[in-house]
C-alpha cells in the first residue's frame, strides 16, 4: 500500500517542477542573499535574520545566530545561482559557513512553501499534529506570573548556580525548595524541567537527579557536559529522571554516540544551528531508539515559525522550547517583525501556521530599525 505521506510530498513536489517550467525563466534561481543582524533591546539576545530571493520574485526568510562576514561571503558564493529547492545539496555546501546553513536551510524552505502555496509542513510531507506544545524558560521566580498568564504550562527552570565542584547537601535542598516553590506557586497542572546548562559535575548531576526524582519532572535539561558518555550513561541507568541533552552538539554524530550509548531521553538539537532537515534527519535516527525529540530554541519570531513547521513534521516531537520575553521593548520588537499571533500560546499549545511558507510576513522596516539600534 502507497504511503499516503510520500504520494503527497510527491504531488506538492510535482506541482513546484510544474511553476517553475510553466515561468520558464527558472523561478527558484536564488538571485540574492542578505542579513539582518538583530539584538533585543531589553535582554540583549542576539539573532540573524536571513533573506533569500529568487528569479520568479519569491523572497524566503531563515534565522540563526551571530557569524562572520567570510562565512556570509562564503554562503553567497555558494547559494547565489542554485535552486532554492536543492535545500539538501545547499546544506552541504555550506561547510565553510556553517554558522548560517540553519538559516539558509529554513529560506529555502520558505520558498518552497510560497511557490507551493502551502504550509512547509506540507511540503515536507504533511503534520503529524495540528498544534506544538510549548514550554518557556523562566529566568528567575518572578517570571512565572508572566509565563502562565501568556499560555504556557510547562517551564524551564534555571539550576541554582553553583559556588564551587561537588556540591553537598545543602546544596540538594536549594535546589528541591526552588523546585517546590515553582509547583506551589504554579499549580498541580503544570510541569517543570530543571535546567543545568552542563553546569554540574557527572557527579552532582546524579546527585540532583536523585534528589528530584520524586518531583516527577519532564526531563533533567544538559545536566552536564556531554565529552564523557560513560558517566551520562551512569546517570541515566541509576534515575527515573528522564535526561535531555543536545543544545552544544554540533553533528549528526554526536547525537549518534549518545543515543547508542543509551545516555540520553530526550534529544535537544539547536534549531539555530541545524535547521530543519538536519533536526529532521536527527529525529529519524532517535526514532529507531524510541526517544523524542525537544529542540532547542533561543532565537527570534522567524525560528519560532520555523520550529512549528518542524514540530508537525516530526512523529517523535515531544515539546518546543519558546523564548519568553521579559521587556515590554522585547515583546514590541518581536511583534514588529513577524506579527502577534505566531508566539501565541494557549492552553499550553501553539498553533500552527496555515499560511504558504512559514505562514508569516516579516516586516522589513522593522528589521532596518532593530538593526541600527543593535
């Protein structure tokens, strides 16, 4: 029986051959290429925003983080000319810059959408979901009032930060009281994840690990540096907590060597740095080891679209990580860009877009204005 997944993409495939010989002048020929380098005036996060444009008119937008003007120089050299929809070939050709493929990867895609006029997600082979369930990171107490009134019921919690190596005891109680004092304050109908950033030593992240295994949390977020495989192992074979990891892997290997290690429950590539089809091609492969997949996002308004797309088109997606803006200016910019309703959260969920593309118009004047300010 045929895939009715792969005879859809074949038929959205099809239809862009179609456009593009129908126009004759090669419609999906990337003409241009440019870069809105962007911080946020209240947290000082920094993004890039990325604009191709092809032949037939068509514009794409992708998002990833700061990079070099030889590797922007780099890119150009090597999209400038080909076909938007050669987004896999593009990818690998982008090894001298890969501090943008992410982004160029999300534009094509873009792209396609646009010409296609459908969601990427159908372009990519239809949802798997009609919503994406959200979490917010909350930096410090105080913004859990702000993450529950705009939607969200699950939080990132940040981990106490350490003084010093191999911490004791009292230590442990800090960081059950800060987790207690988030459930209370939050409500039985809400979830929490503790994040350590890699912080911890293999040994306090066992530590930590223990000490919460009864708070029943949604996983323990990079609870330790990743080089040693062994020790994660220990971790994640001695707790019930589920542990996620991902956020400073840079390859498709190392997500390998976690998951065959069976040292990880939840996978957090970083969409500003894979992309889409590489997280993509991540997800299959933690498919086959029955692990979900939660990316990693600390970007802007365009990457939020992007990772929608990407949260319909994953069978293993388990979450998706929306920045939480705490200045007004923060909440103003974002809105600027890329309009209010793609960071919308209700009931803990977002929507998905249902626009051609990302589904989003990106305000050009706006970037020009956040641009300067940076």
């Amino acid at each position: 029986m045929a895939n009715p997944i792969l005879m859809r993409r074949a038929r959205l495939h099809a239809g862009i051959a179609l456009q593009a010989q129908a126009a004759g002048n090669d419609p999906l020929e990337i003409r241009k290429i440019r870069a809105f380098p962007l911080r946020e005036p209240g947290s000082g996060r920094r993004y890039t925003l990325v604009k191709i444009e092809t032949r037939g008119g068509l514009a794409g937008w992708g998002e990833c983080g700061e990079f070099t003007r030889a590797e922007f120089a780099a890119a150009r050299d090597a999209v400038v000319g080909t076909m938007a929809s050669a987004y896999e070939i593009a990818w690998r050709k982008l090894g001298q810059a890969r501090a943008i493929r992410a982004a160029v990867n999300m534009a094509q895609l873009d792209v396609l959408g646009k010409l296609s006029k459908a969601p990427v997600y159908q372009v990519l082979g239809g949802p798997t979901r009609f919503k994406a369930r959200a979490i917010a990171r909350l930096e410090g107490p105080a913004a859990l009032d702000r993450a529950q009134t705009a939607g969200y019921k699950a939080f990132l919690v940040p981990a106490v930060p350490t003084e010093w190596r191999n911490q004791g005891k009292a230590y442990m109680n800090r960081i059950r009281n800060l987790m207690n004092m988030m459930r209370n304050a939050a409500g039985a109908d809400s979830d929490f994840v503790l994040d350590a950033a890699g912080a911890f030593t293999p040994g306090d992240a066992q530590s930590v690990a223990a000490e919460l295994e009864s708070f029943h949390m949604l996983w323990f977020d990079e609870p330790c540096g990743v080089l040693n495989l062994g020790a994660i192992r220990k971790i994640a074979g001695e707790n019930v907590t589920p542990l996620g990891f991902g956020r400073t892997v840079g390859d498709a290997q190392g997500f390998q060597n976690l998951l065959s290690e069976d040292a990880v429950d939840l996978l957090r590539p970083d969409l500003a740095v894979h992309g889409i089809s590489q997280i993509r091609r991540i997800a299959a492969i933690a498919e086959v080891y029955y692990v979900a997949v939660a990316p990693y996002h600390n970007g802007g308004p365009v990457a939020t679209a992007a990772a929608l797309h990407l949260a319909a088109s994953l069978p293993n997606f388990f979450i998706q990580q929306v920045p939480l803006p705490g200045a007004q200016s923060d909440i103003d910019m974002r809105r600027a860009i890329a309009g209010d309703a793609i960071e919308k959260v209700t009931g803990g969920f977002l929507a998905l877009p249902t626009g051609p593309g990302f589904g989003i118009t990106v305000n050009e004047q706006a970037l020009t204005r956040y641009q300067e300010a940076a």
